[in-house]
C-alpha cells in the first residue's frame, strides 16, 4: 500500500530516492521513496517495470504446446509453470491421473521446491543474515558467505543441486523440461535414476533439518530485531489437503482473514474466480488481487507463500517438518509466526517437508511403473492452482473447438504477494528510514523486506486493459514541448505541459 501523510506536499516538491535495480531477486523491479526537505518519508512503492505478454501471445496455439511454452516464463520455477499448466490441461481432458503420473509429477514438483528454496535462502538471502542487514556490501554477497562459512555455503550448493537432479530425471532436463503432458507424464524413474537419488536423499533429509536449525538459531540471536522488521497484519491464501494438512501440489483454497478468522475453506479451486479479483495501478505492470467479499484491493489484499502455508495448514504430512512446525508456531509465543522474516524460516520447515515427501516417493514402486496416461471427455475450461515455492499460482485457459487456446490468465505467486510487499517495504521504510541521512545499508534494508518473499518478478508482469505510455516532445534546449499520455483504459490525453516539467 502506497503511504502519504493527509499533509504531505505535492509529489514535484519531494525528494526522489530510487533503489533501481533490486538486487538479489529474480527478474527487475525498482522501488522509489519520496522524501520531504527533513528526509520524511511521503511514500513508498515497488514497480515492476518488465512486461511479459504470456496471456496474450499463447493464445492461438494448440493446448498441448502450453505447459512446455508457459515455462519460459522462467528459469527459476519453470517447473510450477509447467505442473500448473498440465494439471489445468488435465481439466480439459476430464482426466484423472494414474497413481505413476501423479506421483512422478509430485516428485518433481518437491525437487522444484527444494531446489528453489535452497538457492534463495542460501545464495540470495543468507548474506544479510549471516552478516547484518547494513554489513559492507563487498562482504554481504555469496562470495562473503563462502568465504566466511564454507561448509553452509556448499551444503546449500548441494542441496540445490540434488533438487535439480530431481528435476532432471522427471522432466527430462533440469530447465524447461518436458516431462509433465496433458493426460500424464512422458516417463517414469528408471532403477537406476531411483537407485542414484535413494543414495543421497537421507543426507539431504539431514542437511535440510539443519538449515532450520539455522535460520532457528539466528532468530533466537536477533530475537527483537527479526520479529519486528517489516511487522505487519495481513489476510492469507493457501491450499489445503482435504483433511487440512499442508499439499503443495493440489488441494482446496484456504483463506483467513488477519483476525484469525475463516473467509473461505476448502473453496474448489476450479471457481477461484468467485472469490479472487484483479486490480490495476498506473505505476505498476504487476496487478492487485484481492478477496472479493472484503471490497476492493484497498481492503482484500492478501499474502501468500511459505509464512501462510505453514501457519495456516492442520499439520504436515511429513513428521520431522511438521515438528519443526510446531517449534515454529510456539516460538517466543508465537511471534515468528506473524513476522515478515518468519517467511525464511517457514521455507526452511517446507525444504525439509519436500525432502521428506522425495524420501516417501523414492521407496513407492508406483514411480516406476509404466501406466502414464490416462484419457478422458474432452473440456472447454481448464484451472491448474499449485503451491509454487513463492505461494499459490493460479493457470486458468479456455480452448476452443479446434484445440486452440482462447483465453489465458495467470495470478502468480509474487502478483498474490504484490500490495504485501508494498506494506513490508512501507514499514521497514517508517521503522528504519525516516527522518535519516540515507546510507547503502539503511536502502538496503527495504531490499531486505522484498527478498523475505523471494519474489519472482518476471513471473509476475502481466497487465490487464492496455499498457500506460507518456510520451514527451523535448526541444533543442530540452524544454518540454508536448506531452501525450495512455491511461490503463487506453485512453489518450493531451497535458498542458507546465513551465517545467518535474
């Protein structure tokens, strides 16, 4: 949420400060501060400036093309895209999956989110925990982190790269694979490949256990500072298993109001629609869903990711992580678990969940069994909603009687988490920033508050209605001539171009 003061002078007679670009996310995105002449701050907000016209551009293109096309959204969490596709296209088959299909697809879904939670806790991540938010920059990377702690440093290396193995034997590559179709899976684990993960995965279980004995530990070392930065209340999203247990790969919406009450439970994902709307900002090419019964963005804004999953779930389904869970939930009375940087604990539990469930998976004879397709009546609508490593991703497509992709619309996990982010970082800015001779280390930490949701921004950039342009004429002297602009509607107007421009 953008913050002004009732008071606050006009935005030309404020101080700009723009962080641009954001460092250690995926994809670009700036954020911009407006500042009055005592360094108050008036306003605070995150723009994703990238545009990526997935929705539009699929369409046209035969259903089957999308779950490997939607990928290439993406380099860090291809395998979301994909999985969410194919189980929207599944939709359209009116298919149930065999038990090897889907647990194939499980597998590799739980080798997504642990290999992508490992490489942002411990590459993008662990240099400001490690070393302190305002720590000197030449030091507060991932060379530093090697440097100062070698084993850490490779045990996330290798906890990525067995993920990414995972990967690998499902869909076929560890980067935009193929492995997941409409109707199934293109193949099962041969011996060998179930032989060669079985090797190392009691290892990982145990590197795992001890990144949330980690991320406990500084907790417990930065007990007052971590529970209070970027603090703030917020509604939640998330799918549930029928009986509530955390399932990150399919299950009912789950949603709570910032209270602690139930909006909704166990909605059928299928209707997301009847609960979950869009809106857009002038500033940004990332929208704002919301809850429709609580009004407009303004009001229904809402978080999604590993803080809300493993705080709004039953229990999960693994022992080791749901007792992590449970110590997570009952830390300093609870307070971690409403805290912005609970999310890097929270996704240590979920790494050590995914690595439980491979564990589990690996010793069921169902992955390498030969039933992989499975057919059915053929639908117009399809709706594929997973627990991405980032929060829940919405695919949502129609075709039409030639196979061909008509409608597309994606809500992914960072665009759920857009007005949080917004909130954190107009926290963190009041709590740390105002009133302050601004320093590297002080701008730092609202990058600090953006990373806790380990925001994929290239994800994120869809827009809806036309994209805004400005457009000025400048003269020789650079004086402005004319200006032209296209709102969100697509409407053009003519400015009167004052005497000189901001």
């Amino acid at each position: 949420m953008a913050f002004a003061l009732e008071t606050a002078p006009h935005p030309e007679q404020l101080k700009r400060v723009a962080i641009d670009p954001l460092s250690r996310v995926e994809g670009h995105g700036k954020v911009t501060l407006l500042l009055d002449d005592d360094n108050r701050v008036q306003q605070v907000r995150l723009h994703i400036v990238e545009f990526r016209g997935f929705e539009k551009f699929i369409e046209g293109r035969p259903y089957w093309e999308v779950p490997v096309m939607v990928q290439r959204l993406c380099g860090i969490c291809p395998v979301s895209h994909h999985l969410a596709a194919a189980k929207a296209m599944d939709q359209m088959l009116g298919v149930t999956l065999t038990p090897t299909a889907e647990k194939i697809r499980r597998l590799m879904h739980y080798g997504q989110i642990l290999q992508s939670h490992a490489l942002h806790f411990f590459h993008l991540s662990s240099p400001d925990l490690l070393f302190g938010f305002d720590a000197d920059v030449a030091t507060r990377n991932v060379v530093g982190v090697i440097a100062a702690q070698p084993q850490t440093a490779k045990k996330g290396v290798l906890l990525r790269k067995y993920g990414q193995e995972v990967i690998r034997m499902t869909a076929g590559k560890r980067v935009h694979g193929t492995g997941a179709i409409p109707g199934g899976v293109n193949k099962s684990l041969t011996a060998e490949e179930r032989a060669a993960l079985l090797a190392e995965i009691y290892q990982i279980v145990a590197w795992s256990r001890e990144a949330v004995h980690l991320i406990k530990g500084l907790f417990e070392q930065h007990l007052e500072q971590f529970n209070a930065f970027g603090r703030f209340s917020a509604h939640t999203l998330g799918l549930v298993r029928a009986d509530g247990a955390m399932d990150l790969y399919h299950g009912g919406l789950r949603a709570r109001s910032s209270s602690g009450s139930t909006l909704f439970d166990h909605f059928d994902t299928g209707r997301y629609w009847e609960v979950i709307s869009e809106d857009v900002k002038s500033w940004s090419y990332m929208k704002f869903p919301f809850f429709k019964s609580l009004g407009n963005s303004a009001a229904g804004w809402y978080r999604v990711g590993p803080l809300t999953r493993v705080t709004q779930c039953d229990f999960i389904p693994t022992p080791l992580a749901d007792r992590e869970r449970q110590d997570f939930l009952a830390f300093d009375g609870g307070s971690a678990a409403g805290a912005t940087l609970g999310y890097h604990w929270a996704r240590m539990i979920e790494m050590l969940h995914a690595a439980e469930a491979i564990k589990d998976l690996l010793h069921d004879d169902d992955i390498v069994g030969t039933e992989l397709m499975a057919t059915g009546r053929r639908q117009e609508r399809g709706v594929g909603v997973i627990e991405a490593p980032r929060g829940t991703l919405i695919h949502h497509y129609r075709v039409d009687e030639n196979d061909q992709v008509i409608r597309a619309n994606l809500i992914v996990s960072t665009t759920h988490n857009n007005q949080a982010m917004n909130e954190a970082i107009r926290v963190v800015a009041l709590q740390y920033l105002d009133g302050k001779e601004l320093t590297e280390g002080l701008l730092n930490h609202i990058e600090v508050a953006i990373r806790a949701f380990d925001p994929c921004l290239s994800c994120a950039t869809h827009a809806l209605g036309q994209m805004p342009l400005e457009v000025e004429l400048l003269g020789a002297d650079g004086a402005a001539l004319d200006r032209v602009t296209r709102d969100m509607r697509g409407v053009c107007r003519r400015d009167a171009v004052p005497a000189s421009l901001p």
